[in-house]
C-alpha cells in the first residue's frame, strides 16, 4: 500500500517540473469538448405531455396514442389523469414491443402496494406512479434504442390502453 503510494507520487512528481504550465494550457481544450457534449444532452430533452381520458373502461384511452422521440433524448413523460370517476386511475409503463401481454399479469401480482408495476421485469424501461383521477404524474428515462415500443396502462382490467412510442 505505502509502496504504491510512494509509486505514484514519485511519477506524479517527475512530470511536474518540466510539465506544468504546457499541460495547463491544454487541459482547457479538453474540458471545452466535454461541456460541449453535455450542452448537446441539455438540447436533447424532450417534454412529452400524455393525457388519459375517457369516464369508462369502454372508452378511457391515452391522448395522443402515437409518441415519437429522437434516438438520444432525455425524455419527460407528463400524464395528465383527466377523468373524474374513481376507477379511472392509470400510469404510464412504457415496454418492449409485444410484451404488454406479459407484463400485465405479473402487475396484478405486483399489485396495489407496488403501484401494479412489476419493477424487476425486464421489459419495462419506464413507469410513473399511478395518477389518480384529475391527478398528474410523470417520469423521467433516456430514450431506448431506435426502435418501437408500446406504452400501456396497468392498472387492472385497463389492458385497452395502448400506445406505441417511436425512437427514431
Ligand atoms: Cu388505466
């Protein structure tokens, strides 16, 4: 351990002397590059606002039903919950296409005390909490790789509300 140490001080030391004001000036350019890349993310974020209407399991449905978002974004997912009856509680659980089947019974068993959200399952990429009637939730993720995706409700017996979300 002290060996090591001696070690590393010793070649930290030895490039000092000669090295320092030339390395000073360089690392500037370096960190310019890095602060560029982050302003680039900062550019990428993306607010989605998803509403959920509907009074009825016959006619609750996500608003809109097609989200598309570019390769790289920061995404934001707002719901916006704006039905009124009780039953109508929903989130937003963003999956791998063809896998809602799936996910929906492992929800129930997951349920009400894990929000109906089987966290640990693999397909899911992102969820919000449930939003009660008139209620706004919202969740935060990287978007997935290009591809498409479906989001769904999973809340149970609301299996109708779908959506496909579209990186591109
Ligand atoms: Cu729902």
């Amino acid at each position: 351990m002290f060996a090591s140490m001696l070690a590393f001080v010793a070649c930290g030391g030895g490039e000092q002397p000669t090295a320092t004001e030339p390395e000073s000036t360089e690392y500037p350019a370096t960190e310019v590059v890095e602060e560029d890349a982050v302003e680039d993310e900062d550019a990428g974020v993306v607010e989605i606002q998803l509403r959920t209407v509907g009074e009825t399991m016959a006619d609750m449905e996500f608003s809109p039903k097609q989200i598309k978002v570019a390769a790289g974004s920061s995404v934001v997912v707002i719901l916006e919950n704006e039905a009124e009856a009780a039953a109508m509680i929903h989130n937003f659980v963003l999956v791998n296409r063809g896998t809602a089947d799936e996910v929906y019974p492992l929800a129930i068993e997951a349920g009400p005390d894990n929000n109906y959200v089987p966290t640990d399952n693999e397909n899911i990429i992102a969820y919000t909490p449930m939003a009660n009637p008139g209620e706004s939730v919202k969740v935060e993720f990287d978007a997935p790789e290009p591809g498409i995706y479906q989001f769904i409700c999973t809340y149970p017996g609301h299996a109708s509300m779908k959506g496909i979300f579209v990186v591109e």
